[in-house]
C-alpha cells in the first residue's frame, strides 16, 4: 500500500477552470515531487521541494503553481491550463531531495485530461 | 544534451524465461541507477538500487548490472511469471550544471509481458 495519497484519481476540465491536485505522504519524508507522465514520453520532473522549500522548477509554465505547506503536503495549482497538459500527474517523496541513492516513493497520480 | 535508452518499447517472453531489459546512457557519469515498475494506472515503485561502484545488484529473483564503460545496465528477472508483466522504467542520479543537488531522469521504459 502506497504512503503517498493524491486526490483526485482523475480530473477533467476545461481551459478556463482553476483546479489543484493534493499529495500527502505518511513517510516522513522531507523531500516532494511533481512529475508529469504523458504517453510514450519520460517521466518529467516539474518541481522539487526540499524540507519545504522549491528547489527546483524544470521550466514549468506559469499556469501551473506548486505549494507546500508543510513536509507532508503538496499541492498543484492548475489554471488557464491548454490540451497538451493532459496527463497523468504523480506525486513522489524520498527523505531528502537531490541524493541519488535514495528510492522515491510515488502516489498512483491524477489523470487530467483538459477539454 | 540528456539521454537515457530503454532497449525496446515491449518485450515478450514465455513464463519460466528470463527477462533481461537494457537501459544505456549518454553523456553522463551517475553516480547511482535505480529501476522501477510501473502497473497500468498505478505510480512506479521501486524495485533496485546500484552504485556506479557496484557491478551487480540482486534481490530474490531480480538482477541488476551497471558497467560504466559501456554506460549500460541490464534488469534480469529470471523464472518470470505473468504476474512480472509490467513496465520498467530506469532512471539514472544525475547533478546538472550549475546545480548542488541530483536528479532523477527516467527512460521511457520497456512493457513486458510474460505469457502462459
């Protein structure tokens, strides 16, 4: 059973909605993750946050706003969002970010799809 | 520019053989590689670590290889049943210029499927 949670398992929307997604971990973890899975493509790194501070933002459009409140919680913030962002959104932790000897720990995603 | 290669996109095999998926590398020296399995629907989840220093890796029937000459690792599950049908992702620990701190990029992943 997964220790991280999103919600909603699945999002459809319009271009002019204003919409978040939710991950919580039961880890402990310190370190979150968005990443974005569309089809026949990698995985994409989109933001990273490290004891509750952004490390990184992969040149992500504006249109999507990350927050994290605390270690255990993370939000994605969707709005004026375009068809080619259809996708699955997952979630991911690890206890902390930027050490690559540590597994990362992902939720089952939200599947957005963008009308 | 990054590049990570999974081998094939599918790869099927008869149950009882063994499963071996390749994932090669350019233009980086990582210092770790971790494999994954992602089932449909579902997030990836973590199956084996190794360290640029190690060759091989194993856990029950699960292999790992990492040679850093050819930038190459091979994923091996051997006696595979349907159950291991899945896809597999790499994903290489890579520091980027002008970065202090890793990331993980991952390869597009291999489908495989055992049959009965």
């Amino acid at each position: 059973e997964t220790g991280v949670t999103q919600t909603p398992r699945h999002l459809v929307m319009g271009m002019t909605n204003k919409k978040s997604l939710k991950c919580e971990q039961h880890l402990g973890h310190n370190a979150m993750y968005w990443y974005k899975q569309s089809a026949k493509k990698p995985l994409e790194l989109m933001f990273v946050y490290n004891f509750k501070e952004q490390t990184e933002n992969n040149s992500v459009p504006s249109r999507f706003s990350p927050e994290c409140p605390n270690s255990s919680h993370l939000f994605l913030h969707l709005h004026t969002l375009q068809p080619e962002d259809s996708a699955l959104y997952l979630c991911a932790s690890s206890p902390v970010g930027g050490a690559g000897n540590q597994p990362q720990h992902f939720g089952d995603g939200t599947r957005l799809s963008i009308l | 520019s990054q590049k990570i290669e999974q081998n094939s996109e599918a790869l099927n095999i008869q149950e009882g053989k063994t499963a071996t998926l390749t994932c090669n590398y350019t233009n980086y020296s990582p210092a770790y590689l971790q494999w994954y399995r992602q089932d449909p629907g579902r997030g990836p989840v973590f199956l084996l670590l190794i360290r640029e220093n190690e060759k091989e890796k194993r856990k029950e029937r699960l292999k790992v290889t990492f040679d850093t000459t050819l930038k190459q690792s091979l994923f091996h599950i051997t006696a595979s049943q349907p159950a291991d049908s899945a896809t597999y992702l790499c994903a290489l620990d890579i520091i980027d210029r002008g970065s202090t701190l890793g990331r993980l990029y991952f390869g597009r992943g291999t489908q495989l499927t055992v049959w009965p």
